[in-house]
C-alpha cells in the first residue's frame, strides 16, 4: 500500500487546493487529482475509490456555498438526486468488473476525452431563466441526465463538474452561475454514493484521501466564493483556460 510520506504529502496538498478551487468554479477537479493519485503509485481501482472520498469534501462545500447563497433549490431537482446516486452506485459496481489492465488503458483515454468535450460543448451562450421555471421542464430529462452522468461519476469521474454544468445549459438554458450549483449539489450525490460502494469493495487509501479532501475543501471554499462574488465573467474565461491546458497536457502524455 502507499503510504503518505514527506515526499507524496506536499503533491497532495497543492493538488487538492488547486483541483478544490477549479472545480467549485468551473468542475473539473477530477482532471488533476485522480492524474495525481495514479502518478504517486496507487492502482487505478484505488484511486477512483480514494478520489471519491476526497471529492466529497470538495463538492459538499460548494453545494453548501452555493444553497446558502439561493443559488440552488434542493426542492425542484429531486429526480435528479435519485437518478444521479442510482447512476453513481451502478457505475462504480462497474469499475469493480473491469480488470486493472483495462483500467489503465482506459481512464487516459477518459480524462483527455473529458477535457475536449468540455471545449467543443463550450461554444453557445445562454439566459438565465428563474428558478421557478425548472418545475416545467419535463422530468425525463432530470432523470435521463442524472442515470448517465451518475454512471460515469460513479464509474470514473473525470471532468463531471464540467459535464453537469455544459449539459445543464444546453438542457435548461440557465446561466452558468446556477449551473455551477446544480452540479456541485448533484456532484456531491454521485460522490458520495459512489464512495460508499468504494468503501464495501475496499478500494479506498484513508490517510491519502483524507489529507486530499480537507485541501480540496479549502481549495473549493474561495472558489465557490469567488464564482459567486464575480459571476460568469469569472467562470467562463477559467473553464476555457482550464479544459485547454488540461486537455493538451494529458494528449502529450498520452502520446509520448
């Protein structure tokens, strides 16, 4: 098993604050961290599992921040915290079927996918509609968003902050700012789901995801904070910049 040395704790630390404060703004954080816990040696079966554990502080500090803001009305997206922790415990049985030697062929492929769909999905603007106007969106589409992003949350997780906040738009034609609280609300539901089936599997490093996840706290408290203080014109350029330089980092290491 690895063990949190002096030489492994300060990755973790600026990992987790770095990745806590992207995702709180724009999702994402997986691109950095799970790349890190592979890169210190843990097998991707327990990386997943360890990932999840830190995750959950990061995503329920910001879904906080963002409730406590009226920001996000736990009320009107019902279906899809059930639909999405369905998804979420499917998806990580599904990692305990797929062998080691899979895994590491596929999650490269996974991350460095994530990152360009956020970048192609990027490209249209939205209106910010009230919050009311949620109840009239037809319920098939709450619950076909959070079975498929839930399996996958559940399953690998890579870049789904950035995958709840594109879909929402392009499904509810909200502005990013409120985006941004559904898919931290319905991030931490298919985090923590996910973890506890980790955690009946046994594929979970407790010191290493504990010391990551109160940094990713950290980091994701004056993220959210600050997406909220300076709005879309914050979030956006971040999101781009971020996706980019992530999505060419993990090509170059795939092909070289």
């Amino acid at each position: 098993m690895i063990e949190l040395s002096i030489n492994i704790l300060p990755i973790i630390i600026i990992t987790g604050l770095i990745a806590g404060f992207i995702d709180a703004i724009a999702g994402g954080g997986g691109l950095l961290t799970i790349p890190a816990l592979l890169g210190i040696g843990l097998p991707p079966h327990l990386a997943l599992g360890t990932n999840k554990l830190a995750a959950s502080f990061g995503s329920s500090t910001a879904a906080i921040t963002f409730y406590r803001k009226q920001l996000f009305k736990p009320t009107l997206w019902w279906r899809s915290f059930v639909a999405t922790a369905v998804g979420a415990v499917c998806g990580a049985f599904i990692v305990d079927w797929v062998s080691k030697a899979w895994l590491d062929k596929l999650l490269p492929a996974i991350i460095i996918g994530s990152a360009l769909y956020t970048i192609v999905s990027q490209r249209s603007t939205h209106r910010l509609y009230k919050d009311d106007a949620f109840i009239q969106c037809h319920p098939c589409k709450q619950i076909t968003q959070g079975l498929a992003l839930g399996v996958y949350d559940g399953f690998a997780g890579p870049g789904i902050g950035a995958f709840w906040l594109v879909s929402s738009m392009a499904l509810y034609r909200l502005s990013m700012l409120l985006c941004a609280g559904l898919a931290k609300a319905m991030n931490f539901t298919s985090n923590f789901v996910s973890l506890l089936t980790f955690i009946y599997l046994g594929h979970v490093n407790w010191l290493i995801g504990l010391t990551l996840g109160i940094s990713i706290m950290i980091g994701a408290f004056f993220g959210a904070h600050s997406a909220i203080r300076f709005g879309e014109g914050f979030i956006r350029p971040i999101f781009i910049t971020v996706v980019i330089i992530l999505a060419g980092k993990l090509a170059w290491q795939a092909g070289f």
